[in-house]
C-alpha cells in the first residue's frame, strides 16, 4: 500500500475533494482492472473517455479519482484531483509509485523517424558485451538483463515502463535504452522519467493519420529535447535538416554526429557491400556487420553516446565490429540459387528510399531486384503513392500487397499506393493482396543471383486482418519458399 499525498508529489493539481493520507492499493487507467483501494485516472484518449467510467471505477472500489474535469456527483468517502493533464498525473505517479526507478539507472532516450529500434537494440548489445548490466524498451522488445518481455507499443504506457525500470533497478541494471515515439510524448507517457541522455536519429513522413501536420510531428519530437535537464546530454544527426533544431531550447549539453558536414562525431563509408560496411570513425578504421548508409548513422550515434557514456573509444569500435543486425532490419539470407532475400522494417517512404538506394549501391545492376511492400490500414494515407513512387522508381520489379490492412479493404490500400507509380514504371509492377501468395510470386519471378526485398513488416511475426492476428513472418516465409522451390 501507497500514501495517496506521496505518489501526488510533482504533479499539477488544480483542486482537492477529499483525504489525500488514504491508503491506495495500485493505480489504474483501465476501469475494467479497478480493484479495491485503487486510484483511477481517467484519461481523455482517442477512442474513449475515462471520465465516462468513474462511477463504475468507483462502484469497483476506486477510494481515488483522478481526473481533468470533476463529475456531476461527488461520492461520500472518495478522494477527487482535478489535475491539468491526466496523462501526465499518471506518467507523473507511476514514477513515485514505484519508487522513482528512473533516476537510479542511466535512462537514454531515443527518438526519430527511422532507426530508434536499431540504435536502442545495438547500445543494449554493445554495452552487455562489455559486461555491463543492461536494460531495454523497444518496439520489438523489452530486456531486463538478458530476461525478455513481449513489447505492445513502441512506448509502453507509463506505468509499464515504471514497472521494468524499477525490475530493472532491482536487478542492478546500470543502463537502460529506451525507444521514444512521437505518440508516446504527445501522450505525455514519457513525464516523470530522469533521461541522462536523448538521441535523435531523423525526421521524415510518418504517423500523419495521428498528428495534424508535418510540423506537429517535429515539434512533439523537439519537445523531448526541450525537457532534458542540464546535466543530461543531446546527441543529434547534424546532417538532417531537423537535427539542429532539436537542440535549439535544450538545457542538456549538445553534441552532434554526421557523415557529411561537421559535427562532433564523424564517419566516413570506405566499403559498402552485403556482407557488411568499413568505417572510418576518428581516424580508426572499423568493419562492421550492417549494412548501408542509414547504418553508418546508426553505428556512429551508437559510438558517439558509448563515448558520451565515458566508455573507452578503441575499445567501443572492437566491440561495434562484433554488432548483429537486429531481427527484420536489413535482415538477409542467400538460398541455393544465389538469390539474395532481404526482409526489412521500412515502413515510410524514407526508410524504403534508404534500404532500396543501399541495395543499388551494393548490386551491379545485372541482377533484378524485385521489391514487396505494402502500406498499413487506418494509418497515414499520406504515404501510400509516396511510397508507390519510390518502390516503383527504384526496383527492377515491384508486387504491391497487403501489410497489416486491420479494418481496411485492402484494394484500397493498395489503390492508393498504385497512384504514385509513375507511368513509366506501370509495366513493372504487379498487385496481389495476399501477402504470402505475393512473397511467393518474387520467388517465383526471381532466378539465379536476383534480389528479393520484403519490406514493411520486419521484426513483426503476425498480420493482423479485421481485428484478428494471424501468425505471419516475412524472413520465414520468404527462405520457406525459395527453399522449397530450389528442391
């Protein structure tokens, strides 16, 4: 049991109705998890509203609500705050509720477009191999030391992260790298929380369906930097054209990491082939096991933070030599046949741009490449003819199809990406709504030494239709097939 007035501490009440020395057993956001003794806040979200549910809260045995706007009726025995914000009383208490885990742990925060699952994923990697005790919040999973939990969002809501961070801290976890999404600070789940450090990787078109524009999705990201304290640090990509700005109104101490112009950190691309990248960082030349320019950021925003974090230079560069790709991210596999099958997240225009370029950069042009994409159902429209025209412009053969359609037809979706082929690229294309019948129709279309890339699902081992998940894996599927059809 919890003290109601310390779990309260930081957070922005308007208005007290009650007794704030009451005992409370846990808080909860979800009125159908309400239990005796508990606090309810109700949150304003997207589909519902939580205030709709405080009565019932109560009548489950809520002895606190906490709340934007306080109800009609006012219930004998019950405690109200009225806060400004619900999503930030709850982000706010869950880091009292237990115990503050942030601020007993080197919190690294990253954000941007493309890239935060790598950059989280290889920090956890690089530092465990140096035999420090590390933790992680990723969108394809969460690592207490090397114990693992499923992940549901990007960033989970906050009393989730409180829970593993303070899992983490009781396990002596040193550090912990964390994913931080747009949606995650617009939801304000990420309030509370003591960063030592923030990175930003890029900024390109995504989650338009949930921010109103462009500009609203750049300012959410910069906001995270406006909030770092002092003594925290800002690591930036100087070579994207929003990288400087998110560094304008820090407090931290701002450092910044480029291939192209100047900045703190610099790297160079010697060689660029399937097999991996040589780099030069510092003038120290290192081989590396992933793959293209996007890589190349990724790894130098991995040494730069390893190098923030007082961790040894040469040391750090030996050990990003050993770095494994991480699942669904330029993931590849050769069959028998020589033909090379790669299975990648890249799920925005930028990052199909980035993986198809790196693929033609790699390849000798003798050999076809044929892409598989497809767009999300009820998420940004925007992007379908956007990524139509970059899948069309840049592969020798492309099969438009399904990604997760949820509630969408999926002719739909795949209508709407078809508008930005160019018409000179209408013969090169093909539509097949079923996802596996179209990984299997690449296979079929490729011969000896061609390139096969699926693109858009990466990491994820489902599809998920009408409300239903259906077991689904791109990289099993696609060595599934070309193994078949080799027999």
């Amino acid at each position: 049991m919890k003290i109601l007035k310390d779990i309260l501490y930081k957070v922005t009440i308007e208005k007290v109705i009650g007794n704030t020395g009451v005992s409370v057993n846990q808080i909860v956001f979800d009125s159908r998890k309400v239990t005796k003794n508990d606090v309810f806040i109700a949150i304003k979200g997207v589909v519902s509203n939580g205030h709709d549910y405080i009565s019932k809260a109560i009548e489950l045995g809520a002895n606190t609500i906490v709340c934007e706007d306080l109800p009609d009726e006012i219930r004998k025995g019950t405690t109200y705050i009225q806060v400004a914000s619900s999503s930030s009383a709850l982000a706010i208490m869950a880091s009292n509720y237990f115990d503050n885990p942030s601020e007993k742990i080197t919190l690294i925060g990253v954000t941007g477009t493309n890239g935060k699952t790598t950059v989280t994923s290889l920090l956890y990697q690089l530092f465990k191999d140096r035999g420090n005790r590390v933790g992680l919040l990723s969108t394809v999973k969460i690592l207490v030391n090397e114990t693992e939990y499923t992940a549901t969002h990007t960033t989970p809501d906050p009393l989730t992260i409180n829970y593993y961070l303070k899992e983490m801290v009781d396990q002596g976890v040193e550090y912990c790298f964390m994913e931080v999404s747009s949606h995650g600070i617009h939801q304000k789940r990420t309030d509370g929380l003591d960063f030592n450090g923030g990175i930003f990787t890029n900024l390109s078109h995504d989650h338009l369906d949930y921010h109103s524009d462009f500009d609203e999705y750049r300012d959410i990201k910069k906001s995270f930097f406006d909030e770092l304290p002092k003594t925290a640090f800002a690591l930036t990509n100087a070579d994207d054209k929003n990288g400087p700005l998110m560094l304008q109104n820090t407090l931290a101490k701002k450092y910044t990491y480029a291939l192209k112009t100047y900045a703190d950190f610099k790297a160079q691309i010697l060689e660029n082939q399937f097999t991996g990248l040589l780099l030069k960082i510092d003038n120290n030349e290192v081989w590396v096991k992933l793959i293209g320019n996007f890589n190349a950021y990724n790894l130098l925003a991995i040494y730069a933070t390893a190098t923030l974090l007082g961790k040894d230079s040469l040391e750090t560069l030996q050990q990003m030599s050993k770095l494994e790709n991480v699942n669904g991210r330029f993931q590849y596999s050769i069959s028998e046949r020589n033909i090379t099958s790669i299975v990648d997240y890249a799920h925005t225009p930028d990052a199909l741009k980035n993986v198809l370029e790196t693929i033609n950069t790699i390849r000798t042009g003798n050999e076809e490449l044929i892409t598989v994409v497809g767009c999300g159902g009820d998420r940004d429209a925007e992007k379908r003819p956007k990524m139509g025209k970059i899948a069309a412009s840049l592969s020798t053969k492309v099969i438009f199809t399904s990604d997760n359609p949820r509630s969408e037809d999926p002719e739909t979706i795949i209508h709407a990406i078809e508008k930005g082929v160019p018409p000179e690229h209408y013969k090169k294309t093909l539509s097949i709504s079923d996802r596996k019948q179209a990984i299997k129709t690449a296979c079929q279309l490729a011969e000896d030494g061609d390139i096969i890339l699926v693109a858009g699902k990466g990491h994820e081992s489902y599809q998920e239709i009408n409300g239903d998940r259906f077991d689904f894996d791109d990289f099993k599927i696609v060595n599934q097939i070309l193994n078949a059809l080799n027999k």
